[in-house]
C-alpha cells in the first residue's frame, strides 16, 4: 500500500512543479508591475509637489514685486528695496547695515467698511487713531502709509486682521549694532534709508548703489573706551558736553571720534536735535594754552628761536587797554622750555612778537586753522578769526584766545608739528596702503623743530602743568 502510494505521490510532484513555477512568475511580473506603479505615482506627485511650490513662489514673488512696483508708483519713491551697503570698523566689524522688513499701506478704494477697517487697526496699534484712519479710508485716495518697518509680531499681528484692502510691502531698514558707539560719525538714514548725517550722509549715493561697503578707519573698541572716559569726566565735572578723538599722528587716520551728549542711530527722535552735533567738527572754541604749541614751534622755525633764548615773564604785557597776565605766575625771567611747561602767556605772547604778526597769520594759515577742515563729513564747521587782524590778535592768539576753531583743527595741527613735521590730511576711509595717507602730507615745519616740540610736550607731562596724564609704560605728551 505504501510502495503504491508513493510512487502515485512523486507523480503528482512532479506533475505540479511546472504549474507552481509559472504561478511564481506571474506574480513576480505582477509585484514588479505594481512596484512600477506606486513608483510612477510617487514621481508624479513629487513633479506635482514641486510645480505648486515653484508657482506658490513665483506668485509670491510677483506679489511682492507688483506690491513694491506700486508703492513705488503710488509713492513716487525710486525704490522701496535699495540694498543699501553695510559700513565697516577698520577691522571689518559691521557699524551699519541693512534688514529686509514689512511694512503696512491701505488702498482705501479696496476697504469694504472702513469703521471695521479703523476700529480694528487703531485697536491692534494704538498710535494709530481711529478718527485720522476712518477720514483716511473713507477718502478718494489710493494709497495710505499705516506702519512702516513693522516688527515680525507686528506683521503677524496685521496679518491676522484679515482686511481687505489692507497690504504689505517689503521694505529694507537701517540698522545700527553698536547703538550709541560712533553715532556722530556713522550718522543715520532717514525712514526712506536716506543718509541724513555722518557717513550715511556724504557717502549716501554710493551706499545706495549696494555695490560696496565702506570701511572707515574707526576701531569700535577705542570708540567705546573714548566715548566711556569722556561721559565719566562729563559727570565728574557736570560739564554741558565733551569731545574727544584719537588720531594716528602720520597718517591722518581717525581711530575714534566722539561728542557727547550722543543719541542712538537707531531711533534718533528719542533724544534731543542738539544731540546731533558734532562738536569734534562743527564746533569752533577757544582752545586756550594748546596755541602755544603752534607759537613755539613758529618760533624755532621763522625767528630763529633756541631753547637757550630767554624772555621777561616778570609782569602782564599792557597793550590796547588789556593786560596779558599768566595764570600760574612764576615772575621770572624763563627760557622757551620753561615758558612751555609753566605755559606763561606773557613768555608766549613775547615770542610770537619776536615772529611777527605777518609769520604767524601764515603759520596758521599753513596748518590749516584759518579754513574749514576737510574731512568726508558734510558736518564741518568754519573757524571765528579776527578780522581785521591787529598785533594785539597776534599776542592774544599766541596762548589761544580771540580765535576759536573745532578740536579736529586742532588735532591735526599738533600731528604735523609733533610727526616729524609733515601735516597730515584727517579722513574717516580706510586706504588698502599706508602710502597712500603718507603721499597725502606736507611738510610745515623742520624735523628738528618738530623733535623740540615733542621733547617739551614730554616734559609737560613728566614735570610740568600735565602730570595727571602720564601713564606708566607709555611716553606720554601734551599741553594742557
């Protein structure tokens, strides 16, 4: 029984192999068919995925152009995206750049109810007032600014109101990262990102042009010691207001440069106008005993001066009805150096009537302090000279008194006399080389008059009127 089963049993198994071989492809051939398919259907709605994205981007973008394109025409402003350049410190942190914003406009044509429209607007942003914004969109007007320049949750918050006739445009707004720091000199832009002051303002054409930055010779980091140091002197003396630079005697760069009171760039309506004044190179003062720098090295160069030459300090000078009287009288007979370091308006006034009224009048003139500084600032003032000049101009001027010029004069003055002699030309730029601020200078003194300079600026310091200023480690000079 079982040997006839089992051959009965190998028939059928190998009757049936064929059948189950054909069964296996067909359903490979189906199973590949199916993978084909759903492989098919996945690329296609892949395509289709990506066709909506690209036009959902396309429509995107030509709202917001067609948007801009009507501010523009609605405005008449000539962009409302001008990718307006960043401005660098002299190490190439940013002081000023840019942020793409939106910003909010009505078509009143478009508002179906314009109660809702201004109750709903003056409700989300209080500054807007309900009755200007419903005499608004109830007039024949096309175009209305609500908000310009709207923060991310403001955005959002517009958006939500759903209003028609209530748009956004892209906008780009000016930045400033370092607030305060350097504001005189980086300026501001206006709320259309026009240059209103500072570098902003002279350099306005080519920062709108967005082809090129504009590094500037600043360094923050000496910007914000300066700035610190001159509002801590400004509380301890509870002065009305301060200046101060720090400029590289050879080339003319300006490392830093403030005036205080300040304001922040980044909302110049928070403070006071006068804030805006930039009393570095708009102001003109009597800068008192710091003349007498220029008055010695005249001196040396036209009189043949020497530090041996000696002149009566004993008692004031009389003339024209005035008496010149020194502060710190030492009533003595003093040398040049003496007359320097005890800073003697008699002594000094003496040695610029050795020099005389013609020598001295082109000594100024050749320092630069009887004409505007030149600066790449629109902010420059004129200095206050007498006129006409008599000898009496000449003695009081010698110890800085009857002419008045901006500090920045100043300090370019005393880096000619105190660098070997060779007048630089002050500039907020930074040059790719050093040679060319060099071939900008020209000479006003000797190199031998300007050492004597710089050896009894030292000696104000190490011995005489400016002892508060030395620091150790450092040769420091000056003229109080």
């Amino acid at each position: 029984m079982i040997s006839r089963l089992l051959p009965n049993h190998g028939r059928r198994t190998q009757s049936s192999t064929p059948a189950f071989k054909s069964e296996h492809s067909a359903s490979r051939a189906a199973l590949k068919k199916t993978r084909g398919r759903i492989y098919a259907m996945i690329f296609f709605m892949v395509a289709a995925y990506v066709a909506v994205a690209v036009r959902l981007t396309e429509l995107t973008l030509h709202r917001e152009l067609m948007d801009s394109h009507r501010v523009v025409a609605l405005t008449g402003k000539k962009s409302i995206l001008s990718g307006r350049a960043d401005i660098l410190d002299r190490n190439g942190k940013i002081l000023a750049s840019t942020l793409d914003t939106a910003s909010l406009y009505a078509d009143p044509q478009h508002i179906l109810d314009p109660v809702e429209a201004a109750q709903k607007l003056s409700a989300t942003f209080p500054e807007l007032k309900y009755d200007t914004l419903l005499k608004q969109f109830q007039s024949d007007k096309r175009f209305v600014w609500l908000k310009r320049h709207l923060t991310p949750a403001q955005e959002y918050q517009a958006n939500r109101l759903g209003l028609p006739g209530i748009e956004f445009t892209k906008e780009q707004r000016r930045v400033y990262p370092n607030g305060k720091i350097g504001a005189h000199v980086i300026g501001y832009t206006d709320i259309d990102n026009k240059g209103v002051m500072g570098i902003e303002k002279s350099f306005d054409e080519l920062l709108s042009e967005g082809k090129r930055e504009i590094t500037t010779t600043l360094d923050t980091r000496i910007q914000y010691i300066l700035e610190k140091e001159l509002d801590k002197s400004v509380k301890e003396f509870s002065a009305i207001g301060a200046a101060g630079m720090v400029m590289d005697i050879h080339t003319g760069e300006i490392i830093a440069m403030a005036s205080l009171p300040d304001f922040d760039p980044n909302n110049p309506s928070d403070t006071p106008i006068a804030n805006q004044y930039n009393r570095v190179t708009m102001g003109s003062y009597e800068m008192g005993s710091t003349f007498k720098i220029f008055s010695t090295a005249a001196l040396f160069e036209f009189a043949d001066g020497r530090v041996y030459h000696t002149f009566d300090a004993r008692k004031p000078i009389e003339i024209a009805g005035f008496k010149i009287r020194d502060f710190h009288a030492e009533k003595r007979v003093l040398s040049v150096p003496e007359i320097f370091i005890h800073s003697s308006n008699i002594g000094t006034a003496h040695m610029a009537d050795k020099v005389g009224t013609p020598a001295m009048m082109k000594f100024y003139t050749d320092l630069g302090l009887f004409q505007p500084a030149s600066l790449e600032l629109n902010e420059i003032g004129k200095p206050l000279i007498p006129f006409p000049w008599r000898h009496i101009n000449t003695l009081t001027a010698s110890y800085g008194h009857g002419i008045a010029i901006s500090p920045l004069q100043l300090i370019t003055a005393v880096s000619g006399v105190t660098n070997g002699g060779m007048l630089p030309s002050p500039t907020l730029i930074k040059r790719p080389n050093r040679e060319d601020y060099l071939n900008a200078r020209r000479r006003i003194i000797s190199s031998r008059t300007s050492e004597y300079l710089d050896a009894m600026m030292r000696l104000v310091v190490s011995d005489g009127t400016g002892k508060q200023a030395d620091a150790p480690g450092y040769r420091v000079g000056g003229k109080t």
